[in-house]
C-alpha cells in the first residue's frame, strides 16, 4: 500500500466496525477507477474494510497499487448479473459514478445504472448504500448533468436499503477537474472576460475532507436514510476562488470582468480553448456553477465527526493540491476518466489481422543504453515530457482535435515517471504496460512495452506500441504504428498524413533512443 495523505483510514473515528460475528465488513465500491473511487478504495482497506470493486475493465483496476488487496468483478453498472454478483455478502455500497463527459441519453443511461444496483442491493440485503452527489439550490431549474444526479440519489433512497447522499459542490484536490479548470484559467490569463456565473456563491469543499465525510458515511446508524449537503469552510465566488489560487501559486491578482452575453455552451468553448479540460467534460462544470451552491444546513455533523483540526479552508485546500502537483504526486487525476464514444477495445493480436484492411509504420534502432534506461524514457513520454519529435504538428494536430470536440495534446498525465494501464497521456490511453523484466504468456522476462490506444477523433481505429528491448550494443527501441482505417475517409486520412510519417516517426525513434544514453539525473528536452 502506497503512503496515503490524510485521511488514510486510519483514523479511529474511520475505522471499520466489525460484524456481529466479528469478521470485518465488506464494501462493493463502484467507480473505484475514477477520480474519488481511486483514492476512497486504498484508505477503505486502511480502515479494515474486505473492498470489492465492479469495473468495467478489470486490468485497469489491477493496475492499481490498491488492485492486488481488492476482490475485481469485471462488469458495468448497468449490468444486472455482474451487479448481483458483485453485491453478494456486501454491507455497503459506495456508488462513485456519473456519467460526466457521456454523449446524448445520459439521463437514462444513469436513471437505468442507478436502478439496476439500487434492485440488487435491496436484493442481497445491503446496509447501508453511500451516493455522492451534487450541491444543488432547491426550486430552481437544475442543469441536465446536476438534475440527473439528484434523481440518481432519489432512486436510491426509494430503494429500501438505507442511503446516504453526500452532496458535494466544487472539489478542490489535485488531478480535479475543477481544480485544474480554476489553475489553468488563472495561470493563462491575466485577465478574464467570464461569464455571471462568475459573481454566484459556492462553498468549494477539499477532496480530502470529501473522502472523510464518505469513510464515515460507512458507520452511521442504519435508522439514516437522508441527503446531506457536504462543503467546506469558505463560501466564495468564483472569481474569489481564481484569485485565491493566484495567492497561493504567487501570481498577481487577476482582472475579472462579469459578462452577460458568456452562455454555458460559449463559456464551456472558452474554458476548452485556454485549458486542457475538454468541452466535453467543461460543458457540465459550467452549468453546474449557474446557480448558487451553498451549504444548507449542517445536518451532517450529527451523523458524521467532522475531520480533527476542522475542514480545509480553500486556499489550504490549493497550496496542498499545489504540493502534490509540484511533487509528481497525484494519486488519481479527470485526466483518467473514459472518453464517451473512444474506441475501448485492444488491439487484436497479428493473426486476427487476417481479411482486414490495416496500415502500419514500425521504426526500430538500437542505443548503447540499457534497456532500463531506455524505458525510463518510454514510460515518460508525453504531457510535459513531450513526443520526441515534431512539437509544432504534434500540437496543430492536438488543436485540430479540440476543434472537433475531442480531448486534444493538453489533457496532459497523472504522472511524469510513471504509467499505469488506463491512464491517459495527451490524446492516448493506456492500453498495456509490461515493465522490463515481467514475465508474460507468451514469453519469458524481457523488454518493456507501453501500448497506447488513440483517443483523438480519426476516422478509424489507432495504436501506438513502444518497445524496450535487450540487444548486445545494450537495447534495442521498437516503435509501430497500428491504424485499422473505417471506410474511405479512413484511408484518405492515412496517406494524407503519410508524408509526415517519415520525420515523425523516426526523428520520435531518434530522439528517445538519444535520450535514453543521457545520464538519468539529466533533464533532456523532448522537443
């Protein structure tokens, strides 16, 4: 278990409380992968909790540091037999998911999910069900991504088992999304034309006093089945919030003029062209900051302690979200979070190639690094690190697909040094990874691969495999591109780009095998 920031579970007013029998209870944790469940899932074993968890991709949950303490059921939400499976013998049901960056019929999508789990729930005899939720005013015409969150937790405490909504308005931790949108605005912009919404009040809430509120929603009495809003000490407006983040990252204060003509459709077009979070997942944040969210009432204290030295104030909550983004330390980051409507499936093996039209470009080159050294370069590649080559077309076609209303060069990574499969790099996910030394089926210990699956808009479906490989000069570097083109626009966009293919490709072959005889303490430059 890596080492955790607080809270880590080890709190006593967080640890798990036995069964009758005295076994520890058993918690089913959905969206264990995301952003919230991939930090609650390592601190839930902490507290002394047997943690299950349902995901869509069980290899990307592996890949966790948490994975190998975890019982993994493969299966989505929405799937009824997966969903009974995974709920057998369970106590509590954490339910972390959303559909945040889905496409049209979201609403139905998270109605049918939430409905699924909450009948099997009911079924099984669960305790107690833990819903996060959204900070919402009341009587007021709700955006579709927050209205559709408050009926998720109406189902739930229709349901029969006992729930607990924790309604949590703007996040503060590092790798949220709502962070990183207030950072890079702050940062790009010393002055801001921006919407109204601007001037409304919110009660932000630090990610660590959110995994505090959802560790103890796991001990209250059963009698409970309510909401309860959740946030932290400072209520502010959002322009409030953008200059307390330039305090802390010493910058001067911003100017800030409140607009009328910004719609949320506008605004989420200016947050996707300034920063690296994409309209797809911009569009629901602005329309949730459209009305005032504040705390209600404090209901919550009477169910759950509040943290020991009291909740983060914001800019506390920012200088630690600074820390850990200065340190390459951030547990779990938006960037991660499944692009709605990107090809998810692996890249099928040489043989299935058989009868299917399939482009390739494969480069390799020997260097007098080690195969450690080499990778050590691989498994960096991307976001600040960069690709190796050709930085102004790797950016143009990084714009080219936020244009689109794909998530572009600037998504970024969770991690400089490190990879995990599921993470995103730039317009890339992790498909596989295979440190130096691993034994796999088919082959004994050897070399390393990172394989990457595109995410950016292209009329087919396309991968990227780097490869560390031991050779008697020292290593030896394999790069291949995969694209297996979708019809004739498929194939038009192939030998369009073809030309670039050549000094792409092998300055990126070049370029990473140079890096890697670099000394490692050496910074080299990837453009």
């Amino acid at each position: 278990m890596t080492e955790l920031t607080q809270p880590t579970g080890l709190e006593d007013d967080l640890r798990a409380l036995p069964r009758d029998d005295g076994t520890a209870p058993r918690v089913l944790v959905l969206g264990a992968t995301g952003y919230i469940g991939g930090r609650l899932t390592p601190r839930l074993l902490n507290a002394g909790y047997r943690v299950r968890v349902l995901a869509r991709d069980a290899a990307r949950a592996s890949s966790f540091p948490w994975g190998p303490d975890c019982e993994i059921v493969e299966g989505s939400a929405d799937d009824a037999d997966a969903v009974a499976e995974a709920m057998r013998d369970v106590d509590v049901v954490y339910y972390l998911i959303h559909s945040m960056s889905a496409g049209k019929g979201f609403e139905e999508s998270d109605e049918r999910a939430a409905q699924t789990v909450a009948d099997a729930a009911a079924s099984a005899h669960a305790h107690r069900i833990v819903y996060l939720g959204g900070l919402h005013p009341e009587n007021v015409e709700l955006s579709p991504h927050l209205r559709s969150r408050v009926h998720v937790g109406e189902i739930f405490l229709r349901s029969g088992v006992p729930t607990l909504v924790l309604q949590a308005g703007v996040v503060i931790g590092s790798g949220s999304a709502s962070f990183e949108m207030i950072r890079h605005l702050t940062e790009v912009l010393p002055y801001m034309p921006a919407p109204k919404w601007v001037r409304n009040r919110i009660q932000p809430i630090a990610v660590r006093d959110v995994l505090h509120y959802l560790l103890g929603a796991a001990r209250v009495d059963e009698s409970v089945n309510r909401a309860v809003d959740i946030g932290g000490p400072d209520v502010l407006r959002y322009g409030q919030m953008m200059n307390g983040y330039a305090v802390e990252a010493g910058l001067r204060q911003r100017a800030i003029a409140s607009l009328p003509v910004f719609t949320p459709g506008l605004a989420s077009h200016w947050v996707n062209l300034v920063t690296p979070v994409p309209r797809s997942i911009a569009r629901p944040l602005v329309a949730s900051l459209q009305n005032e969210c504040i705390v209600k009432d404090h209901a919550v204290d009477d169910l759950i302690p509040r943290p020991e030295g009291g909740l983060t104030p914001y800019r506390q909550a920012v200088h630690l979200a600074l820390g850990r983004v200065n340190a390459d330390a951030i547990e779990t980051s938006w960037q991660d979070s499944e692009v709605s409507g990107a090809p998810s499936d692996p890249l099928p093996s040489d043989p299935d190639w058989a009868g299917r039209t399939v482009f390739t470009d494969a480069r390799s080159l020997t260097t007098t690094a080690s195969v450690d050294g080499l990778w050590r370069v691989i498994i960096g590649i991307g976001g600040t690190n960069g690709w190796y080559s050709s930085p102004f077309l790797w950016a143009v076609r990084g714009w080219m697909d936020r244009v689109v209303g794909g998530v572009g060069l600037r998504r970024g990574r969770r991690s400089k040094a490190d990879a995990r499969v599921g993470d995103a790099i730039d317009f890339w996910r992790v498909e596989a990874v295979e440190e130096p030394g691993t034994e796999t089926e088919a082959s004994e210990a050897s070399g390393g691969l990172l394989r990457l699956r595109a995410e950016m808009k292209v009329p087919g479906e396309a991968w990227l495999e780097l490869r560390a490989l031991p050779d008697a000069a020292g290593a030896r570097y394999e790069q291949r591109a995969v694209f297996f083109p979708k019809g004739l626009a498929g194939r038009l966009y192939w030998f369009a780009v073809l030309p670039f293919h050549g000094f792409i490709f092998a300055g990126m072959a070049a370029r990473i095998t140079a890096a890697a005889e670099l000394p490692v303490d050496t910074v080299a430059p990837a453009a």
